[in-house]
C-alpha cells in the first residue's frame, strides 16, 4: 500500500493532508477488517473546513442569486444595453474607493474589502433612481433637476452613517467604514455627472407597466396591513426595551464546525475531560529572574482566586524554580537561624538522647556540615536539573525578547464565554497586572469585539442624531417633515433589534457591519418616498417607488441566499438583512405615506 504524504502549503495540498487520515482508513480497512479510523482536529483543519464551506455558499447560494438578478433587470428593462450602465457607476465607485484608500493608508484589510462589497447594494440604489427616471421622461437635463438633491441628500446621510465606523477602535471596521463611505461617494458622483450623459434621448418606461401597477395600489390605505405594522412595531419596540441589545461576543459562534473535526472533538473530550477547563497564563520580564519574581504576584492572584472556588488547582511554578532574590532570603534566613548557640545546643542534645535510642551521635555529623555550610544562590533552569522538555512547557523566550514563565490552571468553569463567566473574571483579574499576561487570544478578542459592540451602538445612536440634524437642515427647519423622513429609519432599527431578539439572534462582528447597511438603505429609501410625497409634480412619487422596489427586489434576492447557506456567520448576516430590508421597504412603502397623507388631511 502507497501513501504519499503532502506538504500543507496550498489549498489543494492541504486538501491532501486533511484528507490523509480517510486514505490511511481506505488502506488499512483492506488488509485489517476491524481496523478504526482516526479523528483529528485543530485550528489547521477548522480553517480549511470553514473557508471550504464560505467558497462553496458564495459559489451558489450569492452567484446563484447574481444570476437571478440580472435576468430579473433583463425582463424588467427589456436591453442588454441598461445592464452596463447599471453596474458602470458601481465599478467607478469600487475603484474610486480603492485608490483613495491607497492614497489615505497605502494599505487595508482584505476582509474589510471583501464584506464591503455588500455596500455596492446601496450604491446601486441611486443608479437606479437616475435610470429608472430618464426611463419615464427621456430628458438627461430634468432627470437632473430631479435626482440631484433627493441623491445627494440620500447620499450624504449614507456616509454619515458609514464614517460613524471610522471612530471604532478597530482596524477593520474602520477601513469597511472608510472603503463604503468612498463607494458610495464615488458611485453617486458618477451617476449625476457621467451617467445623464450616456442615458438614450428617449423615454421608454412601457416595461415598468407591472411595477406600475403594484405602485398604484393604495397599499398605504389598508387599515389590516397598518393595524399588523402597528402590532409589529409594538412588539419588536418592547422586546427591545425589555432585553436591549444582545450581542454575542464568541468567535466560534461565527465558524463552520465540520462534521468530521466535531465528530473528533466529542470523541476527545469523552475520553479525556474530567469536567474541568486547563488553561494557561504566564508572568514577564526582561530577563527570566525578572519573569520568576513577577510570578509571586500570579500565584498571590490565583490562590485567592482558588480560595473564591474559581480555580482549582494550578502549576507552582516558582516551587520549582526559585528567584535569586528568594535563594537569597532563604540562605541568609538558614545561615540567621543556625546560630553557634543553636548549634551547639543541638550538639548536647542529640549527644544526650541518640544513645537512649540506639544511635550514634556521630551519624548526624552530615547535618551539622550541612547547616554550617557556606550556599551561594543560582539560577536553577540553567543547572541542568530539570529534562528540557519539561522545563520547555514552564519557560521560554518569546519572539519580542520578554522571558515569560508559565503555568497551568485550572479553572472550574469555562462554558459560558460572556462577560459574566467564570473563566472572563479569572483572566479579568489576571490581566489586570501589567506583567501577568492571558495565553489565550481568544479572551482579548471577546474583551476587543464586547468594546466595539459598545462603541457601535453609541455610534449608531449618534449617526442617528446627524442624519435628523441633516433632514432638518435640508427640509429648512419643518421639522414635521423632518421627524416624518426619519421615522422609518428608527422604527426600522427597532424592528431589527426586536425581531433578533425575539427569535434569540444575537449582534456579532459581522452583523454589526452589516446592520450600518441596513441603516444605510433605510435612509434612502425615507429620503426618495418623502422627495415624491412633497414634490409639486405627483408623479414623482412614482417614480421613485419604481426605483425603490426594483433596488429592494434585487437586495432581497441577494439577502435571502444567504439564509440558503451553510455557514453560521452568512445565514446570521442574510436573518438580520432580511428584516432590516423588509422593515424599510415596508415603512417606507406603507406608513410614511400614511401618516403624511394624515397630517396632509385638512390641505386642499
């Protein structure tokens, strides 16, 4: 039997190796019958798996739905060449985004880049408007008259909300920020100064005849459908204030766990576990003498956190090698103790007693050598005493130079990662000290993503605050108007929030990106509806719905994909969208009018 072992350094290699332990099965199963499969798992394997598993869901579930789009924007628009000028201002966009960050930062985050793609959605939203209304009119000049300000001010309000990202503490919500705030910028300045210019010279909205159709419909008069928005909105609003916003800061939670590796896991922890989680933490210092004195302070932290029943038991690693300063204090203590006096009592009493029991006083002559001696202290992990693979587990040198020394504890309880749990109070009073130090990066990116979750939902809030300041300013100062374009931005956010909570979905690193584009969508939607409600011209208003829903068909295809796939993090983020969208195209579609027309009642 041959079995060729590859080395992990490709994808298609490490396909090869993780694949080795079934061929090894395959072999062996044909000249041993009872002969059982290994397991494995690791970081290694998880990975493959997990990117495995993202490169499969974008392949179809997003390429599936691309597809889909466009033969929907094929039968809608009836010409090959619309489809050009839909996706030419995105790719500007795109570009233009890159280059100014490269310009900014000379470098940024790959996956920032990769998950801002989900942005492009509302930068087709205002390709969509400028089409869609040239469609109806044929006239590049009076699209522009009546795009510039409803895109511009949609526009601006986006990058607001956006650059609300750039103020968190983390590199790669500030380059998503950064990356979709030029995207955006870039595609609306491309779609007011490039595109009227590419536009036909002639209307042609005879295609739009169903769209126009479900447009007139007097949806926003229907008391069933306002009194089940209502109930929605109360519900989701008191979920939301009951329970806040839930956020769940466990990074595993965002992996593909694969059949195989957690088949390998369970079999591992039957076996070894014994309800108990090791974990490890290390003192430092510039020199290892330096590391073995900051460890008093570790072993000060961790007895106490014992006598609390936090921790059960952990490696004395200073029992084992001792600092110079305490040889010291140990030798001078001896030396202090073992006084002539002392001695010489020792002398009388040992040579009156050790006859009684059949001893001979000179026996004890070794002690009396060993208590007189003269001891120098020494650096034990250079005497040579301890097996170097053993003594490797309890000190080392690290890479940036410091000399850590370590121990493992433990702890009782490590179930629950949270900010209350057991094992996050450990590491907690551990960290605390400067020179005590957590050997596990997954306590600093929970304690990293509960920061950011808390400096994004005051961003949020405050994003919030500058799109209202905006609206006010641009409908000068009627704050009716205002409060009525805002309203479906916040009653959105709330839905969104309550509706997770409601089903148990909790904020993670990526939904938190891609909540900014739900409030991002939501913002422009408000603005278009509102736009065609106060415009003079009437048609307006349908206008813009057109391009509302055919920019919420194409976002929802898109979203509702994701609930297809089979990874956590993507069918997290599709839940999430999906309700945002929905919220917004709904309230926008649906309340904004009715409520306008309500206060409108008494008008001629």
């Amino acid at each position: 039997m041959n079995i060729k072992v590859a080395k992990a350094d490709s994808p298609k290699r490490m396909k090869d190796f993780l694949d080795l332990p079934a061929r090894i099965y395959s072999g062996c199963a044909q000249y041993v019958p009872d002969f059982r499969s290994d397991s494995y798992h690791g970081t290694p394997a998880s990975g493959f798996y997990n990117s495995t598993q993202i490169k499969h869901d974008l392949t179809t579930t997003i390429s599936g739905a691309m597809l889909l789009v466009l033969l929907l924007l094929m039968l809608i628009f009836r010409r090959w060449d619309t489809i050009p000028l839909l996706l030419i201002p995105v790719v500007f966009g795109t570009l233009f985004s890159l280059s100014m960050m490269y310009w900014l930062k000379g470098q940024f985050s790959l996956l920032a880049l990769g998950i801002g793609g989900v942005v492009l959605g509302v930068a087709l939203s205002y390709v969509l408007h400028v089409l869609t209304h040239d469609k109806y009119i044929g006239d590049a000049e009076q699209t522009l008259r009546d795009q510039t300000k409803p895109v511009l001010l949609g526009c601006l309000t986006t990058i607001g909300s956006f650059a609300g990202l750039i103020f968190i503490k983390t590199d790669l919500l500030q380059d998503f920020g950064i990356f979709a705030a030029l995207a955006i910028l870039g595609t609306t300045l491309f779609s007011l100064v490039y595109l009227p210019q590419m536009l036909p010279a002639k209307a042609n909205a005879s295609h739009f005849q169903l769209i126009d159709r479900i447009n007139n419909y007097p949806i926003d008069r229907s008391k069933p459908l306002l009194i089940l928005i209502a109930i929605v909105l109360v519900v989701s609003i008191t979920s939301y204030l009951w329970r806040g916003t839930q956020f769940d800061a466990d990074m595993h939670n965002l992996g593909y766990d694969d059949a195989l590796t957690e088949h390998s896991e369970n079999v591992l922890r039957e076996k070894t576990s014994t309800g108990d989680k090791q974990k490890y933490f290390a003192s430092k210092g510039r020199t290892m003498e330096e590391a073995i004195e900051h460890f008093a302070a570790l072993e000060h932290k961790l007895d106490s956190l014992q006598q609390l029943g936090l921790v059960k038991d952990y490696t004395h690693t200073n029992k084992i090698f001792v600092s110079l300063k305490e040889q010291q204090e140990r030798i001078n203590a001896w030396q202090h103790y073992w006084t002539p006096e002392r001695l010489s009592l020792a002398r009388r009493l040992i040579a009156e007693t050790a006859p009684q029991a059949e001893l001979r006083p000179e026996a004890f002559e070794t002690f009396f050598e060993t208590a007189q001696a003269e001891y120098e202290s020494d650096k034990l992990y250079e005497a040579g005493l301890i097996p170097p693979g053993y003594q490797s587990t309890l000190m080392e040198e690290s890479y940036g130079g410091d000399y850590l020394c370590f121990t493992s504890v433990r702890c009782a309880n490590d179930s629950v990662r949270s900010s209350e749990s057991d094992y996050i109070r450990i590491c907690d009073a551990v960290a605390s000290d400067p020179d005590l130090l957590v050997l596990d990066t997954y306590y600093y990116t929970t304690a990293t993503l509960m920061q950011m979750s808390n400096d994004f939902d005051v961003l949020q809030w405050l994003s919030m605050v500058f799109v209202f300041v905006v609206l006010l300013v641009s409908f000068r100062f009627r704050w009716k108007l205002a409060v009525l374009s805002f309203m479906p931005i916040l009653l959105s956010w709330l839905v969104v929030l309550g509706v997770m909570n409601i089903f148990g979905v909790r904020f993670n690193l990526i939904s938190i990106i891609i909540s900014t584009f739900i409030f991002g969508i939501g913002v422009d939607y408000s603005i278009f509806v509102m736009n065609g409600l106060t415009a003079k011209d009437s048609q307006q208003l349908r206008y813009h719905k057109t391009a509302i829903l055919l920019s919420a068909l194409i976002l929802m295809i898109t979203v509702s994909s994701m609930l297809l796939a089979g990874h956590p993090a993507i069918r997290s983020v599709g839940f999430s969208t999906l309700v945002g969208l929905l919220s917004a195209i709904i309230l926008s579609y649906v309340l904004q009018p009715a409520i306008y027309r309500w206060l409108n009642r008494n008008s001629p």
